[in-house]
C-alpha cells in the first residue's frame, strides 16, 4: 500500500497506492512539512488484487510484444508485470511499489514463475522514479495520482501505451475506454508534439506554413501562403501517427502521415494528398 501525508511531496494529496490494486477507504494521515523527505506511512487499509483476467486484458490493450519494456506503477504481488514477461513475452519489466514487503512477495513470485531474469522490483517513491524506458505503463492508482502522474507520461516518446485499471486522466481522453462488468480499462498511446510551426512542402505548388496548436492527442490550426489562410481541422495524433484535414478554396484536402523527430512524411494508402512532406 501507498500513503502519503498531506504536504509532503510538495503538497500531493494523501493517497493509498497498489500495484496491480488499489486501496480503499484510507483516513488521511497527519499533515507533514513539505520540506521533510518523503516518510513511509503504514495505513490499516485492505489492498485489492487484480483479477488474473483483467491483468490478461489490460497486457493485450497496450499490445504488449516481445519488443517492450513494461513498467508496472504500484506492483503489488508483481502479477502484472510477471505475466507481462511470462505470457505476453514482453523482454523486460520493472515494478514499482512503496510497500517493502510486497516487493519481497513479488520478487519470490518471479522466481517461482522462472522469470526474475527479466522482472524486477524496487521500493521506489512513483513520483521521482525515472521510467522513461518504458514503453507500456500500467497502473491501477486513485484519481488524484494519476493527474500527478499526467504531464510525466505526456513527456515520453510518442507511441507510449499507458494503461489505467478503474480510474482516467481527468480531461485527457483516453483513446479506447472499454468496462469488464464494474471495473474500467482505459488505454492511452502517447501522442507525439505537433505544437508550433511546420513547413509543408507538397508536390505540385508553393509550401505552406502551417501553424498547429494542440491539445493532447487532437489539434487544429492554419496554413498560410502569403496573405491566404486555410483553416486546419478535425487533426488527432495517435502515437506518431498524425491525420489532417485542409480546408482550401478548391475543396478539403486530407493528410495522413508519420512524425520523424522533426519531419512528417506521408502515409500511404489512405487515399488522401501523396508526395508531400512537412519539416520544423
């Protein structure tokens, strides 16, 4: 379980933490100085467990291969990030939890499960652990720490699945929501920033400049030759994967492409504008 007194870290809110679980009902601890370090505060409250079946589902949202690196936020007995490695073949995953003695029960799980060459655990504060090599996030955490944890996951590579069991990002929408009876899943892919200036360069006629503002995982804008604007609509980005819409005087013209560090190259077979390109 996870507790944190009100004030610390810089003012987060009390909160009960588990991995693969989360705990109910927890009286708020007492108030500690914002400048004290972070305190281990045991907290008579149940933990949950997740179901072996949701476990297997939220592994098969985020699609988990043989490529990935999982990180498991608030690990609990280890389920999640074991069966990440065991069934879904993931090369490695690493969890994270406050409770020392549950990262004991979960390291004894990997070895029994024959996989703690490739499953680690630590006693780690969530909040200042570096898990920016991952490339699916799972997590099962109350409502308030996962709108701490928002602007960490929006600042890792495009194309980051996140996964939250029961609880959402406030007004960052997830891209696929679905219930399993009472319990919420919910799977966001990590847009790429599309924010600011792009040049497009098109295949016949002068470039455009196009000026984005985005938010989240959808945006909108202008692209401008000389005195002549466009409006830019109905844009939304999935991972690195980016689809526009062009109003222009002889009608609205679709884009599709990919984002390569600081170029858009075009997809193909979507039946939308070919043989352009779009650069920073």
């Amino acid at each position: 379980m996870w507790g944190l007194k009100n004030g610390a870290l810089a003012g987060f809110a009390a909160a009960a933490f588990l991995a693969g679980s989360v705990a109910h009902g927890a009286d708020q601890a007492a108030e500690q100085p914002a400048n004290q370090p972070f305190a281990y505060i045991e907290l008579d409250v149940p933990y949950v467990q997740t179901p072996d079946a949701v476990v297997a589902r939220m592994l098969e949202l985020a699609d988990v291969q043989p490529s990935d690196f999982v990180y498991d936020l608030g690990s609990g007995d280890g389920r999640i990030a074991i069966a990440a490695v065991r069934d879904r073949k993931a090369k490695g995953a690493f969890g994270v939890e406050i409770d020392p003695k549950l990262v004991d029960e979960a390291g004894a799980n990997a070895r029994r499960q024959g996989v703690s060459d490739r499953v680690k655990f630590d006693v780690q504060d969530l909040f200042t652990t570096d898990f920016s090599r991952a490339t699916v996030v799972t997590m099962y955490l109350l409502p308030d720490v996962n709108l701490k944890l928002r602007p960490t996951l929006l600042d890792m590579p495009a194309g980051t699945r996140v996964v939250s069991h029961q609880f959402d990002m406030g007004d960052w929408a997830s891209d696929f929501h679905e219930r399993q009876g009472r319990r919420n899943l919910y799977l966001w892919v990590v847009p790429a920033k599309l924010d600011g200036k792009w040049t497009l360069k098109q295949a016949q006629g002068d470039d455009l400049v196009l000026e984005l503002d985005q938010r989240y995982q959808r945006f909108e804008g202008v692209a401008s030759r000389g005195g002549t604007r466009h409006q830019i609509r109905d844009g939304w980005i999935r991972g690195k994967e980016v689809h526009f819409q062009l109003y222009a005087e002889s009608g609205v013209h679709h884009y599709a492409g990919r984002v390569e560090g600081d170029t858009i190259v075009p997809l193909t077979g979507w039946g939308g504008e070919e043989g352009w390109q779009a650069r920073r």
